[in-house]
C-alpha cells in the first residue's frame, strides 16, 4: 500500500465517499456498490448517522480541505475495493470519519 497518496489522486467516485464519510463523522453506509473496484454513489447508498452526547457531531475539518494526505485506513478501505472488483459492501461503520470496520459478504467454499 502507497503511502503518499492524497486526496486530490483519488478518483471522483473515490472523493465523493471520502467526503462522505468525513460528513457522517460517526455512522454507517450501507448497500455500498462496487464496480470496477470503485464505490458506486449513484444512487447514494443508505447513510446512518450516529449522534453523539457531548461530541463534536458535524463534519470533519478536513472536508473542507482540497487536498491532504491519506490515513492509512482510508488508503486500505480503496485497497479492499480494488480487490472485491465487482459487488456490494453491507456495511462500512464510520469513526470520526474514518473507516473503522466493513462488512463483506462471501460464498462458502
């Protein structure tokens, strides 16, 4: 896994669930397709905000930025994407706004 990649080198569709993603801060997206190894957000996948008691709720200051570096778990969210290629996320939980876990569903061998 590169570990200087930026925002600005994702691809739009990769943007646009980065930038999710800082605006839910905590939560979840759920029914994420994948085609091609990138997310599919059109039509936007289910969003479930958390709200937390005496937190910061709003979106991530970064959202604002036009260009940063990547935290490791975003760069490894987009890895695992590229090597589903093709089909749908259940669920990728959301921690201040970064992804935490994510669900896949397998067939038995």
């Amino acid at each position: 896994m590169v570990a200087n990649v930026t925002k600005a080198s994702l691809s739009p569709s990769q943007q646009k669930l980065l930038t999710e993603m800082q605006r839910i801060n905590y939560g979840r997206i759920e029914g994420l397709p994948v085609r091609h190894g990138e997310p599919v957000m059109d039509p936007p996948p289910r969003i479930v905000r958390e709200i937390k008691f005496s937190a910061e709720n709003g979106p991530r200051a970064e959202s604002a930025k036009a260009d940063f570096a990547l935290k490791a778990q975003v760069r490894e969210l987009f890895a695992q994407l590229e090597a589903l290629g093709d089909g749908v996320i259940p669920c990728i939980e959301i921690q201040r706004g970064l992804p935490f876990r994510m669900t896949v569903e397998e067939v038995c061998a």
